[in-house]
C-alpha cells in the first residue's frame, strides 16, 4: 500500500517529529517525501523516504552518542 496522499505524509511526519523530540530531546525535524507498507504473515514492512533537518550541534551530540 502507497501512501501517497501528502495530508496523511504530513500527518505522520509531525507524530514521528514529536515522538523524536521527546524521546531524544534534540530538535529535529522529519518530512516524509514516500511511504510504502507492505503487510503480510502478520508483519508490517516500511520503506520511507525522508527528509531530515537537525542543527550541527545536535548532530554532533548524536554523533558523540552513537560513537563515545
């Protein structure tokens, strides 16, 4: 399943920005361009196309994080 509408893209894309920002606490934003879902034996499979803004600073906090 394509889901192509873009009011439904944005919708998605400002639930999984909140859910980054408070679990994370960096502020960044993601706007998904393309969204597949396919589901089968009780298992949903998604493959997203995203656009990702984060500032310098707290990329490099991520970057520090993921590699002490």
């Amino acid at each position: 399943m394509r889901i192509a509408n873009g009011l439904t893209r944005n919708a998605i894309s400002k639930l999984v920005t909140a859910i980054l920002r408070k679990k994370t606490e960096y502020d960044v934003e993601i706007l998904i361009n393309e969204m597949n879902v396919s589901l089968s034996d009780g298992r949903a499979r998604v493959h997203m196309n995203v656009y990702g803004d984060i500032s310098q600073e707290d990329l490099a906090k991520v970057i520090k994080k993921i590699f002490p």
